[in-house]
C-alpha cells in the first residue's frame, strides 16, 4: 500500500513538471482546455495521458461551495464573498459560495448539512470523523483527482500520506505546524503589572509540582482584578491531555509517551490524565473558571478581545502570540505547559479539506483547491478581508491595518491561516518576523516522532462502537476536563461506559492493524 501510494504521488509529480516545461495542452483554436469533467484526464482522442486543467470561459460557470472556519460572523463577509467571486470567476470561471462556520458552530452545522446532502464540494473535516464520513458516503476519494492538484502534491509531499484510510484518500492537510503544543495564552500587560514572565514557567507532566506556578499565577491575577475571568473558553490542560500521547485519530486508544510506545492503552484511565482533571477541579472549585465553562461556546479569543478575561488554554506555535494579538488586541504572552512535542498522523491531518459527495463535478472543485492553495490573493481574502479596507502591506511585506482601522473596527479579519488551505502562500500579519514561515519548518524538523507516524487507524469496521463511545464521551468530556464535575466519579463513569459502549472492541481492532502495519514497515 505504501508503494502503491508513492508510484501514485511521483506520477503526478513528473506529470506536473512535464506540464511545466512545455506549458501544457490547449484546443485547435488556442482556447484553454478543460477536463475537469473526467476524471481521467483522458483526451478526446481516447489517450489516458492527464491533461492540464484549464479554465473554459465559453461555459456557465460552475459554482463551488467552499466552507471554511470563521472567528465570528463579520460586518465585512459581504465584501469579502464580493471580492472572491470576482476572482475566481476571472481567474477560473467559477463562482464561489463561500460557507463561513464559526468554532462553536461548526462540527454540528457541517454533520447536518452532509446528512441533509446540502450543496458542498469542499470542507474542513477532522480526523476522528475520516471512518464515519466513508462509511456514510459523505465524502469522495481525492485519489483519481491528483492530477488537478499539481501544486498541492508538490507542496505536501510525503505529508499526503497522512491523509489516507488504506487507499482512500480522505483529505489534504494545511500549511501549518506539525505537532501540537499545549500551552497558555496569557495577557501580557497583567502578567508583567504582577512580576511575572514566561521564564518562571517550566511546565512539564514528568514534574507534577510544576504546575503549581500556574496555579500561583492564577490566584495572584484573581486577588488583583476579583471581576475578572482569569480562564476562559472550555479549555484546560486536560483538554489537551491527549498530546500527551498519539490519540492514532480518535479518543478510543492510545500510545503513551508522545506515541514512543507501540501498545494500545485507555488513555483515560492513566495517572496523567487523572492529574491534569483533579488540576481543572481544584481550579473551577478555585473560580478560576467560569461556571458554564463546561458549556461555553465563547473562545477563549471572544472572551479576552471583550476585555474581561485574563486568558485561556490552547495549543501554541511559533508565533501564536503574533496571530492572539491580532485576533483580541492584546499583547500576549504564551507558556508551554509540556516540554515535548510530538508529531503524528493526527497532529498532520487533525482537520484537513475533504471533497464532499454532493459536489456536482468533483474535478472542477479540486482545480478550484489547487487555485486556492496556491493563490495569495485567496488566502489573503478569506482570512485578512478586503485589501486597503480591512488590511494593508506594510513596508516589510506583512500585513497589517490601514490607518484608521484597529482590532475593534475592523470589518473583516480571522488570523485563522492555519485552518485555511495555505497560509504559508498569504501574508503574514505585523509582529511576525518576515521569515516566519521559515521558522516553522525549522520547528517542524524539531519534533519527536511518534513511532506510528503514518498510520491511520481504519475505523469503518467499528464504526458502531465508536459511535456508542462518542455519545458517551460527549456525555462527560466537558464536564470532566473543565472540572466542573467530581473528577473520581466522572472519570469511572465515562470508563465504564465507554467499555460497555465497546471500546475494548476498538482498542483490539486498532492494535490489530497498528502491529500489521508496524510490521510492514519491518518488511
């Protein structure tokens, strides 16, 4: 299989770079060519040799559907779907319905609209739903699209295996970090008012009593401003507990030690992830949280913009207190709350962009992706707004506000590059340095392995049992991550349920295929 996906890969690269060199094929009349309607790239004289797409501007234009993650419903959305539609309809005679999903909307909106077979051809999907989505039939292979998507293959690479269930071609990841940091997100004006910096933090779960500086920090925020948040959103260090280990797609059966281990284990039944809950209880019991933390849909970003919030738990990257800046308008520190990061399957196609079933022509909406993905223009559009309205270049290349405009009156602005396609194709924001994207792949060289990076956990064949243990799990994980429950009674009634919904069931079926697979890479 792993051959087989390689040979498939290096022919669309020597595909891609022959295309290149001789500037692809056109019609007799020297009008652009389009196959994106077969799939096969055969010619009409009947050859399988792929074509080149082309855009033909003496068809109607096809419509693409394109869904994509917002920080909040924006004044600006107009402008912006405005802008887009005329440069895809110029660049590719295609029209664009964009369809923008917020945070706490969008995992229930987009279930919703696949099962109602609603108008889509692309979208964010996460990993732990790759089993159900083939198995309901919402999503398409990419596999015999590749050749319309030159630019991402190249750009990927071996990244692209990551993104497969056994053959199947699930999605693209995005241009983006690699391995997933829990950390603190913090304000920086109140942390240096109370004597503190990110230097007095060394967080790391091989040391419990580290985190006890936290703790000190929070009280210390708390006695200073009582009618502040100190913690906002429904995150906390049990939340991200899971990069403790190589979840391998799902919460059902893990690694342990940052995936160094090859032996399928309950993570919710270990010692770490019953400290990191009793550590929420201690600090929901403490105030630090907020009442409804279990059930907020407010993001720790929406909540420290309003000025009210001291700050929230997240997962981090090299310049996460750059993009935090631009989303709320304070300056923020970030405190790792682990020394070790982990690079996985998961943490590469976590949430990646799938080709939905409703699509009604599957390769003009994978021309349309490899546009995006290469398109500055694109990326700026949809996640900075209107250039000159919403943001301008400022003289080191990165964007940044026009005159006049700040955080709180800007019409349009997400700083969610990392949930879009490419962002590494768009500007980086102000504060960045301006070889940020640099920075990045340097960090992504630095990572720790997981010993099943490459494996992708077939889940079709439990998809019952991990139906039943997401209802279980959605039953209690809130409630015992915020601490906003007795951690002891909480953690031994999800465990009993998720073995009676059967997760033993699912934890064999993974080892299963984890050693089939771990000996092929032997062979």
């Amino acid at each position: 299989m792993k051959k087989k996906r390689a040979l498939s890969l290096l022919g669309v690269l020597l595909i891609t770079a022959s295309l290149a060199s001789c500037g692809g094929p056109s019609s007799q009349d020297g009008s652009p060519t389009d196959t994106a309607s077969d799939p096969s790239g055969a010619s009409a004289s009947g050859t399988s040799e792929p074509a080149e797409w082309a855009p033909n501007f003496d068809e109607e234009p096809y419509t693409v559907h394109f869904q994509y993650l917002v920080g909040a419903e924006q004044p600006g959305q107009a402008a912006v779907d405005a802008a887009v539609n005329e440069l895809a309809l110029k660049e590719l005679n295609m029209n664009v319905e964009l369809i923008p999903q917020t945070g706490g909307t969008w995992a229930q909106t987009l279930s919703m609209s696949l099962a109602a077979n609603e108008p889509m051809d692309l979208f964010a999907g996460g990993s732990d739903s790759f089993g159900t989505f083939i198995e309901s039939g919402y999503i398409l292979d990419w596999s015999p699209y590749l050749q319309y998507l030159p630019d991402v293959v190249e750009t990927l690479g071996e990244d692209i295996n990551a993104g497969y269930v056994d053959d199947f071609l699930v999605g693209f990841t995005q241009m983006k970090e690699r391995g997933y940091q829990p950390g603190l997100i913090a304000r920086k004006d109140i942390m240096d008012e109370l004597g503190y910096s990110p230097e007095d933090f060394h967080v790391t779960i091989s040391d419990r009593s580290s985190y006890d500086k936290l703790t000190e920090l929070f009280a210390a925020v708390q006695a200073a401003y009582p009618d502040m948040l100190v913690l906002g959103g429904p995150s906390t260090p049990a939340t991200y507990g899971v990069d403790l280990a190589d979840c391998l797609g799902n919460n059902f059966g893990m690694l342990d030690d940052f995936g160094q281990s090859t032996e399928i284990i309950n993570y919710f039944e270990t010692d770490n992830f019953r400290f990191l809950c009793e550590l929420s209880r201690d600090w929901f019991l403490s105030g630090y949280l907020s009442a409804d933390a279990a059930t907020t849909t407010d993001w720790g970003t929406v909540l420290v913009k309003a000025g009210n919030c001291f700050g929230y738990f997240t997962r981090i990257k090299p310049n996460a207190d750059v993009e935090v800046k631009s989303q709320t308008g304070y300056e923020v520190y970030t405190i790792p709350v682990s020394d070790t990061v982990v690079t996985s399957s998961f943490s590469v196609n976590a949430m990646v962009y799938m080709l939905a079933n409703a699509s009604e022509d599957p390769a003009k909406a994978a021309a349309f992706y490899n546009w995006a993905f290469a398109s500055q223009e694109f990326e700026d559009l949809i996640n900075w707004g209107v250039k000159g309205v919403d943001w301008v270049e400022n003289e080191e290349g990165l964007a940044t506000y026009p005159e006049g405009v700040d955080v709180t009156t800007v019409s349009y602005h997400n700083d969610f590059g990392y949930a879009y396609p490419n962002q590494f194709a768009g500007h980086a924001w102000e504060g960045n340095d301006p070889d940020i994207w640099e920075q990045y792949k340097e960090y992504n060289a630095s990572l720790l392995r997981s010993k099943a990076f490459g494996f992708n956990f077939d889940s079709t064949v439990v998809a019952n049992e991990i139906s039943a243990c997401n209802a279980v799990f959605d039953q209690y994980d809130n409630d015992i991550f915020t601490g906003s429950i007795d951690i002891a009674e909480g953690i031994d009634a999800m465990n009993q349920g998720l073995y009676n919904a059967g997760l033993q069931t699912i934890m064999d079926e993974k080892q299963r295929q984890l050693d089939e697979w771990l000996a092929e890479q032997e062979g």
